[in-house]
C-alpha cells in the first residue's frame, strides 16, 4: 500500500512539474526540416538530370568568352522564362539575375560564372565537344550554370514556402574581366545579406566538399613593362644599350621581392610569363616587354608589393642604362577571396547533414584568384569547391587543361547545395531591424 502511495506521489508531483522546451521552431523551419533532404532525392531524379547535363553541353559546345557570353546568357532566360522566373538583364552586358520568393528581406545570393576560356583548340574527343575554335569551357563554368539552373528548378517549386528572397546571380567575365566587379556596380547585390558560390574541383573525390574560413584564394593582379634599350649588331655591343640583358636582371631582381623582402609567413607570389624581344641571331633589339602576375594573402602586402614591382623594374632597368615604363592590369585585378566565418559554419552544418560531416573537409588556401572575392569584398561570401574525382573514371585534367573534362555525375549535388544552403540560410536568418523598407526593394517582383 505505502508502494502505491509512493507512485500516487510521484504522478502528481511530475504533472506539476514544468516540461522542459528545448527550442520552439517556428513553422517555416519545420517545413524547411522536411523539404531540405529532398533537395539531393529531387535533383537525381533522371528527369532533373537529363536536364542539366542537356544545358550544360548545349553551353560547352558553344563557349563564349567574357562580355560575349550573349547565347549563354539567352539559354538561361529561356529556362527561367520557362520556370516563371523573373530576372533582371542585361546586368555587367550579358549577367542575369533572377529572384525566388517573396520579393522581401532576407536577401541571399547563389552565384554561378558563364565565360569560357581562350584555348587554341578542346583535345577532349567527345560528341559535345566545342564548336568555335579558339575557345573552349575548361573551367568548368558551364557546369556552374547547370547546377544554378536545377537549384532554381527546385527552389521555384518552393517558393511559397520561402521566408525571403534568393538571388540568382549569372556573371559574365570570371577569367580575367572581373564580371563580378561589373555586378556589383550595377547593383546586384543590392539588399542582397550574404552570398555562396561553388567551384567544381578535379583534386577532391565525388561527394566531397572543400572549403575553409578566412582567406581562401589570393589577390592577384598582372603587370607588363617595355624595356627599351638601343639595337644594333650583336657583334658590336658597345655601340647598343641592350634591353635583352636589363630584363634579365630586372627578371632576377623581382625574384628577390619574395625570397628577401616579404615575411616568409606571409605568402606572396610574383612570376614572370611573358618574355618577347628580338627575332634574330645576331642582332640586339630596340626593346623587350615581359608580363607577369603577383599574389598575395593581404590588402597591404599587395599595395607594398606592387610599389616595389614598380621600382625594381624601373630602377634596375636604368642600372643597363634602358628605360622601363610598367603598365599594371587593374581591370584584372581581384582581391583576397574571403570566407565569412559564420558563413563557413552554415556550410559546414547544411553540407554535412546532406552529404556526411567526413565529406566536408578543410581546403589548403591557394595562390589562384577568384572574382568571387568582388562579392565577399562587400558581404558575408562563402566559396567552396565541389569535388568531381572518380578513381574508377580515370585521372581528370585540371582546370584550364585542353584536356579537362566534367564529371556530371556532380550535378545533383551542386544543384542540392545551393537549394540548401540558401533556403536554410533564409529559415535560420530572420529580416533584420536595418533592413530598407517594405517595397524598397527589387520592385521587379
Ligand atoms: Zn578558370
Ligand atoms: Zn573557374
């Protein structure tokens, strides 16, 4: 009897008790709890399959460079056209933004680059191989657009179910024309709270992401001098001042920027590519011009290193008594590629749920440049690479290879992440007090 008593006590005194509420989740992320895994399920369904690798060789096999992208470009508005998409164009010539959702705050941004690259010809055999010579999609920025357009399928199917507003962004001019730049000047990103790109990548496996918090890629820009010396016969050289041997000197000189002025932790590039003077045997020219391209991981390193590029070409030129002018490229010059460190932590999180946390792994920073950087300059931007390797495929190519293929068999996951990470960002990033506005904001919609 004392026993029931016992439990008679224990029942009353647990329904006085409060129970505990880990977290109250508003509607929208349940509903987005359910829809995201479908995201990979939806995007490798045959049908959404069939459909991205169509517009993907529909695109390699007619490449366009920077600025010209006008085909690739229609393409895309056709498929938005036919999803009911609306979109802003011509944006920076040939860029088209669209708009998923409700027209409102919060704003985030999926990118993807269309420009091919000048190659002289593809060496890759294969039924959808380029058709223009002289230039070829071997950066795999074709396959970029594909994934933006499946992740615009799905998201448009959800659009109801939005608590925002994705902004798809299709660039022009990624390799060397900073289309990105061109972009933002026009207003792309206007509102627009954060911004996630993908690059598919041939060193990691298939299913495996990359990416890192911090500086990610470096900021690089080109340069070229012409040296002018005085020509004349190479029998006679105390009649010439030769440009041959003061950029030979100029070219050692540079070498030592790095190796003895710059701090060996911080890294720093500077190469030399472009090497054009005289023609013959026995003859000095009147000058020479060398190019080249320096990296570096910082604002300041690169505003010092490009000072001391300058002075070094120009001064050692005059020690061989020839003068030197230095032109630098600055329309082809990007920033440091910079990860946002919450942005990171939300890739981390939605890319391990979907794919596994072993496949989301930690990408080394690389002296290569992005344009990407442009965007993650102005707001919170996360770049992460795709891994496209299949051991049993054979070996890829890297990218800029007339060799470089494609695995397509990539797509559904590039298309899914960018579902993912956006509507997610969306359901756990609520409109901020700062926000413009209602109505002030991409009236297109
Ligand atoms: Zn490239
Ligand atoms: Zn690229």
């Amino acid at each position: 009897m004392a026993f029931l008593k016992l439990i008679f006590l224990i029942f009353i005194l647990h329904s006085f008790m409060p129970i505990p509420i880990s977290s109250t989740p508003s509607l929208n992320k349940e509903v987005f709890a359910q829809i995201r895994p479908d995201f990979l399920d939806f995007a490798k369904k045959p049908e959404i399959m069939d459909w991205m690798v169509g517009i993907r060789r529909k695109i390699h096999e007619n490449p366009e460079l920077g600025y010209e992208e006008f085909e690739t470009s229609k393409l895309i508005r056709a498929e938005l056209d036919l999803m009911g998409i609306p979109y802003k164009y011509p944006v920076a010539v040939t860029g088209v933004v669209g708009y998923i959702g409700t027209g409102k705050p919060p704003f985030v941004a999926l990118r993807a680059d269309m420009d091919a690259l000048a190659m002289e010809v593809e060496l890759v055999e294969w039924e959808h191989k380029s058709k223009v010579p002289g230039k070829m999609h071997a950066c795999g920025h074709d396959a970029h657009v594909a994934m933006l357009l499946g992740a615009a399928k799905m998201l448009q199917e959800h659009r109801n179910d939005l608590q925002g507003t994705i902004v798809l962004i299709f660039q022009p001019a990624e390799e060397g024309g900073g289309g990105a730049k061109k972009m933002l000047d026009a207003g792309a990103l206007d509102n627009v709270d954060a911004i996630f790109a993908l690059h598919v990548s041939t060193k990691f496996p298939i299913g495996v992401l990359a990416s890192r918090p911090g500086p990610i890629l470096a900021a690089t820009s080109f340069f070229e001098a012409v040296i002018n010396g005085k020509g004349g016969h190479a029998a006679l050289p105390q009649h010439t001042v030769d440009p041959i041997l003061a950029a030979s000197n100029v070219i050692v000189s540079l070498q030592h920027l790095v190796s003895r002025e710059a701090d060996p932790l911080d890294s720093q590039v500077v190469s030399i590519g472009k090497f054009q003077g005289g023609g013959a045997f026995n003859v000095i020219p009147d000058s020479v011009t060398i190019g080249g391209t320096f990296r570096t991981f910082s604002k300041e390193s690169f505003v010092q290193l490009k000072q001391r590029i300058e002075e070094v070409i120009t001064k050692q030129a005059s020690v061989q008594r020839c003068n030197a002018k230095v032109i630098f490229h600055e329309n082809s010059s990007y920033p440091v590629c910079f990860n946002n460190k919450e942005l990171h932590e939300h890739f981390r999180k939605v890319a391990g749920e979907m794919l596994g946390v072993q496949n989301v792994v930690e990408a080394m920073a690389n002296m290569g440049g992005e344009d990407f950087a442009f965007f993650s300059e102005v707001i919170p931007g996360l770049f992460f690479f795709l891994g496209m390797k299949n051991e049993t495929q054979g070996p890829l190519q890297s990218g800029h290879s007339p060799y470089y293929t494609v695995n397509e068999d990539v797509f559904p996951y590039g298309a899914a992440l960018h579902a993912s990470l956006a509507t997610t960002y969306l359901s756990e990033n609520p409109p901020k007090h700062t926000s413009p506005p209602e109505g002030s904001f991409h009236d297109e919609l």
